[in-house]
C-alpha cells in the first residue's frame, strides 16, 4: 500500500485504521471472503488494481471527513424454512474499508461485550455457543426460552445504536464513518432506496455492531440472573422450571420491544423443555449423559439440506471431470463434519456413507458412457478381472443407479478413498468426534454439577 502525501489524521484510531499495514490486512481478509461484486460491478479479484488508483481521492474524502459509500446490493438469499434473508452487499472498496474499521474497533468493544456472547468474535465459535448450552442443561436448567427475532438485522435503531457507539467510542472520525454506512441507503432492481433502521448483512461492519446494539440486552439478561447463550440474534435462555421459562419470556419480549425497539417473532419464540429444542443447527437429545454435557445431533432441516446438496454435487448430468466433483465434495463433507462433530450420528452417517460412495459410482459410470471406456477405466482403477467379465453385458447399460450398486464389490470402498481420494466420512467424523470428547471430557473434569 503506497503511502501518500497527506496530513495527518485527526485521531489516533482513524491513523491506525488507515495505516499502509493494517490496510494490507484488511484486503487480504476480503479477498479471503470472496463474494460478489456491489452495484460499481468491480470484482474482489481487481481490488488491488482499483486501490491503486482510487485509494489517494478516497483517504483525502476520509480524512476530510467528506467520504461517502455506495449504496448496497440487495441480494436474497434462501432460507431452511421457505422465506428468503434479505443480505446487502457493500463494494469491494466499502468492504475494504469496514475491514478495516471493524479490526482497529473490534479490540476498543470487546471489553464491553457479555462473556455469554459467542458471535463474531475472535477465539470464539458456534459451537462454544453450542457447548455452554449443555453445560447448563447438564447443571440441571431443563426449560429453555427460544427467542427469535423478527428480521434482526434489518431492523436495528439507527439512533439508539449510534449512542451505544458513543458510549465507548471518543474518535469522531470513525464515529462518522460508520454513520454514514448506516445510511448509504440499498439499490433494488435499479432503484435506490433509503436505509433508514437496520445493519445489512453482507458487510464486514454489521456483525460489530449487533454485538454493540445488542450488549445492554446481555447485561439486562446477566443483571437479573438468567443463565443464557446468544449467538449474533440467536438467543436462548435457560431455567429449571415450567413456570419459569413462561415468566422470563414475557419479561424479556417486553424489555426487546419496549427498550430495544425489535420486534420478536412470536410464532417462533416458545418456551419449552430443553430436551428437543434446537440451537445454532443442533437439537438437544439429552441434558446429560455418561460422558458429560449429553448428547444432541444435527437438526433434522440440515440434514436435508445436507442430502439436497450431496444430490446436487453428485448429479450426473453435471458434465464436470470426476476429479472435479470428488473435490468439491470432499471441502463440502469436511465443512459440514466440521461443523457437526460434537453431534451424534454414528449410525445415520454410516447409511448416507454408502449412499454417497453408491451417487459416485453412478457419477462415474454415466461419465465414462461406453463400454470400452468402461472396461478402461475399472482397470486403470484395479477392478479385478473377474468383476468386468462377470458383468460384461451389464457394462452397456445406462441403468446408472442399478450398476452403482453391482460395482460396489468390484469399485469397491478402499478403490474410492485411495484411489480416488473420496473422503471416508466414518473415519473423519471418529477422529472429529472423539476430539470434541476429549475436549469436553477435560473441561467437565474442572467442574462441579448441581443434578435435580
């Protein structure tokens, strides 16, 4: 990043944030991310080039205090339950520069923010999220008050989260530029419209500032005792009682609506048994079991839309190499084992293994087409010989799904995974699994539980 011959900055934590290196670390964390390009068309690949010549006129209209972003991209996204979440994609510049913000801010808010919150920050993840909620129910919390809230992010105060900023923030500069990100305004099929409440998703800078609107609801929550979890605007808050869980989620709608000025979804937010409640994709099974914490497994929504992606990627009309798809495969089975591993689904996954390994065969034996090609590939791939001539009138067919099966003991589970490299998601959720075990086995060690 060039350094150009301007003055100063007015504050010291606007000269942090546009420093030549924390700017290199913000455009490298962006194009980490990926994603697409905002209304100015400019892709996260030519960013380099556009900073180079941008970047001079833009640092002068910051430090002038004259800077103002593009509008944002509306881009729908489809949700689990049918409905659609609305996300705002900033430019690549404007993404850029909220990278840069939010890691010179992120260390200013982290102080103030509840230990009880797991979302967007650093050394913390969903599944520490996921984790703390067992802990409770272990220690005998078996309600649990589920809220939703009703497009979040979308609908966030403009006045009352500039004055939760102001309580923390002294520099000007920065104060500023996040006041006039909040009302870029949003571009819809060509047309603009003001931003008058709400944090888009999309931008880097939205995760922070949830956490900023929604602190002095963590600090109402912890004020009055409740034994809680909140993930970005997915929160659950636990209780030993019936009659509790409904009293504390009349009291907590009213200090949400009246005071945080959100709107709860009520057809979503229940108070219910712990047992069967569902958390950051994961459904409780248990409150506790021999090995701790007890036991929950994915919720039963992602794991059909598990199985509508391994369809997707395995759909043999693809027309892509085999190399290919086992690729794309493998990053998406090891992201969601990743994701799962503390769940318990050894027998599930057993099943859709060989389901998987069986949508591959067919993959392959629908891309090699004709026979001979067949014969030429089952032995480049050490199918032994007494398979190809067992089934030598089969080796013409296009009963794709059929010979998938018969080509099991012939292309068998050991060719795949060595061979072919197809990942053995039995093995890889073992070792996963047993980590997440390990962990908490540790953990537990160090604490003492109340059982009712």
């Amino acid at each position: 990043m060039k350094e150009g011959n301007l003055r100063e900055p007015n504050t010291e934590l606007c000269r942090r944030m546009l420093s030549p290196h924390n700017l290199e670390v913000a455009i490298q964390n962006v194009k980490r991310n990926k994603g697409s390009a905002g209304v100015d068309g400019v892709e996260v690949k030519d960013i380099d080039e556009y900073m180079e010549d941008n970047w001079t006129r833009i640092e002068e209209q910051i430090l002038a205090r004259t800077y103002k972003p593009k509008p944002v991209k509306r881009v729908e996204i489809p949700k689990d339950n049918g409905g659609v979440r609305l996300l705002g994609v900033p430019c690549v510049m404007d993404r850029v520069i909220q990278q840069a913000m939010v890691q010179v801010l992120q260390p200013v808010f982290e102080p103030t923010f509840s230990q009880y919150s797991y979302g967007f920050r650093p050394g913390r993840s969903a599944e520490d999220a996921v984790r703390k909620a067992q802990e409770y129910m272990a220690e005998g919390y078996r309600h649990v008050v589920d809220l939703d809230l009703s497009r979040f992010f979308d609908t966030v105060n403009h006045d009352l989260l500039m004055s939760l900023v102001d309580r923390t923030l002294e520099d000007k500069d920065i104060r500023r530029l996040i006041y006039v990100y909040l009302k870029s305004g949003i571009m819809t099929n060509g047309c603009m419209m003001e931003s008058d409440e709400g944090t888009p998703q999309g931008g880097p800078l939205s995760p922070l500032l949830s956490n900023i609107y929604l602190t002095p609801y963590d600090k109402e929550l912890e004020k009055r005792g409740h034994k809680f979890v909140r993930y970005a605007d997915d929160c659950n808050i636990f209780t030993k009682s019936k009659y509790s869980a409904k009293r504390v989620k009349d009291s907590v709608i009213r200090f949400l609506e009246n005071r945080m000025r959100l709107k709860v979804n009520m057809e979503k937010t229940e108070a219910r048994r712990a047992v069967g409640s569902s958390f950051l994709g994961f459904t409780f099974m248990t409150t506790r079991s021999r090995d701790g914490l007890g036991m929950c497994k994915p919720k039963q929504k992602k794991i059909e839309k598990f199985e509508q992606r391994i369809r997707e990627i395995t759909k043999r009309s693809r027309g892509v190499s085999a190399e290919r798809m086992i690729t794309e495969l493998n990053s998406y089975l090891r992201g969601w084992i990743n994701y799962y591993a503390r769940g318990y689904f050894k027998k599930w996954l057993g099943e859709k293994a060989q389901w998987i390994r069986r949508m591959v065969r067919q993959y392959l034996w629908k891309l090699w087409k004709k026979k001979d090609a067949r014969k030429k590939h089952l032995r480049e791939m050490g199918v032994p010989e007494w398979w190809i001539r067992r089934y030598q009138k089969g080796l013409s067919t296009n009963r794709n799904w059929r010979m998938a099966q018969c080509l099991s003991n012939g292309l068998n589970n050991d060719i795949l995974h060595e061979k072919l490299g197809l990942l053995n998601i039995e093995e890889y959720y073992r070792v996963k699994h047993n980590e997440r075990m390990e962990w908490d086995r540790t953990y537990n060690s160090q604490l003492e539980f109340v059982f009712i």
